[in-house]
C-alpha cells in the first residue's frame, strides 16, 4: 500500500506535526483555545502562519505539491465474509499459518451495550492470507487461530484495550508490536489509529462505526467494510513507525514495552470493584456504603444474566442516589432518577431486597480502604513540605527531559510510579538505590536508565517550594 508518493507525504506531514503541534495546554484565559483537541484534553495545534514548505531530508517540499489524502474506503481484496462456521474457523487457520510476515489484528467490542468486554469480533490480516474476520461468538474459542499464528509478531493498536478480550477467546502474541505505544514513543502529537493513518500514510480511515453495538447479527456490510480496513493499514504503519524509531534511536524502548505488555498478561480483577461507583466517593455513612455495595453487585447479576451493560439497567447515579435516600417501597424507590421505565419497575423489589439487605448486614464496609498509595499531591504541601518539594522538581525535570527527547513524560515514567518515588524515597539516595525502587514499582531497563540520575538529583537536591501564598494563589 505505501508508496513513494505517500512516503514523501508521510514524511512531510509528521515534520508538519513536530513544528506545528505541541503536547502542553495554553494558559487557562477563559476563551476558547486556537487549537483543536484529540480527545485527551490536551491542545494539539498552535495558531501560527500556516507553513508553505518543510525542509525532508535536507531538501525542501512544498506542501502544495503533496498529495491530498486518500479517502479509504473499500478493502484491497473486497470485503470478506464472516467466519461463523468450523469449516470456515479451519480454513482460515491454514491460511494464517501458510501466510508471511506480521499478523495484523484488531478487535471489535459491544461496549455499552454487552455485559463485559468481550470481543464480538476478531480482524486479521496476513500477507499471502488475506483478511479474515472472525465471529468469536459461534465457536467455544479461537485457540486453532493462536496456534496458526504461533511465532508471529501480532501488530494492533492501542494492544492494552484489545488483549484481555482477545485473552478471553484464547488468543495471545508471542510478539508483539503496538502502534498506538510506537506512535507515543515516536512523539507523534495524535496516536489515534485514524490520526496516526494520516499522518504517516495520507489516508483517511473513517472510525464512524467505532461505538457501535458490534452485538448485532448478521453484521451490516458497512461494518465489516470498517472492520477489514482497520487491520489493512497496520502493516504499513509498523514499516512507518519502524522508520521513525530507528531514525530517533528509540527502537530499543518499544521493544522493552512491547515485551512488557506479553509478559504482564491480563490485570487481574479489582478489590471491591464496587467501590469505583461513579459518586460514591459522597457517601459518608457505612449503612448507605454498603447500599451501594449491594445495589453495584445486583445490577451486575442482573446484567450478566441478561447479558446486557450494567449502565442499561441504572446508571451509577441511580445507585447513589438509592443509597442516600434508602428508599422502602415501590413508589419511594421509582421516584429517584434512574429508576425509570417498565424495566425499573419491574426490578424493583430486586432493588429494594439489596437495599435492606444493607441495612440487615453485620458486614458493613469501613468508608476508606487502607492501602500504601500516596495522598493526593495537591495535599503534599501541607502534610510534608518536603516530599512536595521533591514531586514538584522531579516532575518538572521529568516534563523537561520529555520535551528534549520527544516521548510524553507519562511514557518516560508512569506517573503513580513518580508519585511514589518522591513521596517515600529510599532511606538512602543514590542512583543505584533510585534504580532499584524503580525497577521495583516496573518501570523498564530503558527508563530507568534514561531517569535514575535525574531523578536522583532532584530527591537530594529539590527545589525550594514557593511561598503559600504564592501556591494558593
């Protein structure tokens, strides 16, 4: 797919991103910022003169003479059927075995719409195979595909979204490259698939069918037109990425982080999930806490079973509001938003068993949890100058070194992992002891390396805090 006409825009268009994209926000002045947003709350574009030309290569292009973007929208090889039969599951695992190269692959969930997020249906393309789109709802799992591809590097983007799901049809790489992470690395401004395609390829994707209730049967043909094309553009975009790393010396960093998304597998599931109810944190009696805890754990019954997204039932605010009011009967109960509808009526005295069974409990949970995570450091100050000292100039250090090597600071450290550093550092500073915690809380070989010094020299020797007055201000 790529060629030496959208290799030259490619090129063009990413040096337009380094001169005219920035990762910071402007200053907060009550007016609507010049720039437009990627979605992350953060400003990517500067009002500037638009460029007329860009030095690639130390020759310089004029932008006019660039090709406009391509507008994809039909697969190469036309849109495949769906796999949703075991003649059809083994003809495609041979195929995907007798392939070459990379496996491009991607998934489609029912977010908001099925209980859970299971995959309802798995893309993959490989060259000599084709593309194949696979319904891992007809078949108990997808393990036949795993061993046809058994070896092979599996390209996605944005991988930590798609692997618990594809984990959950029995799918894992043994290789690995993500181009959502590489687009990170790269520096790129946007790393949306769509973004990251016009950037480095000229093409427009269409992303229109991203929330849809990929659920439905038989699939619309639009859909599946979005779905193929999806997968079709990984492979040019690893070569792209690739090129970009190679040429910063970051290529070494994503295959740390690569490695680290196989070998870290699935998060196991939360503690008391429960306790992550949307406005539950404004609950101050245990009673009302444990009406939550109730209400959240039959919403979830009543959802697997129907298989059918939580929030469809009652929204987290419906739960909250149920807990403060501690409703007794039918009328009380349907009168609080949220509970709404023949389906509210006809769960109620499920709602309202949960809700004596919190006050009948002897198993009342304590407000807070203990754990060892710091506070929040908008507190440091006040609790321990010190410890806020050291944040302060670790993170502007670590802001500074982000802008000097083209990574955002979140990928150079995970911020929880800064948080922790500074707010309890080893009992003895050094570089060795610095690396060490890190390497502890999981940052990779090549962020320790690139941070331990820096770091260090900001927990010995931090920077004074400003005075209160000028904090509060």
């Amino acid at each position: 797919m790529t060629n030496p006409e959208s290799s030259a825009h490619s090129r063009a268009r990413a040096k337009m991103s380094t001169t005219q994209h920035v990762r910071s926000s402007p200053p907060n002045t009550g007016q609507s910022a010049p720039g437009t947003h990627d979605g992350s709350g953060i400003d990517t574009d500067l009002a500037q003169a638009p460029l007329t030309s860009v030095v690639i290569d130390g020759v310089r292009v004029e932008l006019g003479d660039l090709p406009e973007l391509v507008e994809l929208d039909m697969p190469r090889d036309g849109v495949p059927a769906v796999v949703d039969t075991d003649p059809a599951l083994k003809r495609c695992a041979a195929a995907l075995a007798a392939g070459s190269g990379p496996a491009a692959v991607d998934t489609e969930r029912a977010s908001g719409f099925r209980y859970g997020q299971r995959a309802m249906l798995v893309q993959i393309r490989r060259e000599g195979a084709g593309t194949w789109l696979i319904d891992p709802e007809a078949f108990p799992d997808l393990k036949i595909i795993d061993e046809a591809l058994r070896g092979v590097e599996w390209i996605l983007h944005a991988a930590s979204q798609d692997l618990p799901c594809l984990a959950g049809v029995g799918l894992w790489p043994d290789r690995l490259f993500d181009t959502e992470l590489a687009a990170r690395l790269a520096g790129l401004p946007r790393v949306g698939l769509g973004a990251v395609v016009e950037s480095l390829l000229g093409f427009h994707l269409a992303k229109e069918h991203s929330a849809a209730d990929w659920s439905t049967r038989p699939l619309p043909e639009p859909w599946l037109r979005y779905a193929a094309l999806d997968v079709e553009v990984l492979v040019d975009l690893e070569e792209e990425l690739l090129a970009l790393l190679e040429k910063d010396g970051k290529l070494d960093y994503a295959a740390q982080e690569f490695q680290h998304l196989i070998d870290a597998g699935v998060p196991p599931p939360r503690v008391d999930p429960w306790r992550r109810t949307s406005g539950s944190h404004t609950i101050r009696n245990r009673t009302q806490l444990a009406a939550v805890r109730e209400l959240w754990t039959t919403r979830e019954k009543l959802a697997e079973s129907r298989d059918i997204a939580p929030s469809r039932l009652i929204p987290d605010s419906a739960i909250v509001a149920a807990a403060k009011g501690m409703p007794a009967t039918v009328p009380a109960l349907l009168a609080i938003s949220g509970f709404h509808g023949r389906a509210a009526k006809r769960d109620a005295p499920k709602w309202l068993h949960a809700i004596q069974s919190a006050k009948n409990s002897a198993d009342i949970p304590p407000l807070q949890v203990s754990n060892n995570a710091p506070p929040p450091p908008r507190i440091w100050a006040e609790r321990d100058p010190e410890a806020a000292a050291r944040y302060a100039t670790a993170r502007t250090r670590l802001s500074d070194l982000a802008d000097a090597v083209n990574i955002p600071a979140e990928n150079i450290l995970t911020p929880d992992f800064l948080r922790r550093l500074c707010w309890r550092p080893p009992s003895d500073i050094t570089v060795d002891s610095v690396s060490e915690r890190l390497a502890e809380l999981g940052a990779r070989p090549w962020q320790v390396n690139m941070i331990a010094s820096m770091l260090t020299e900001a927990l010995v020797h931090p920077d004074p805090l400003p005075p209160k007055e000028t904090r509060d201000a």
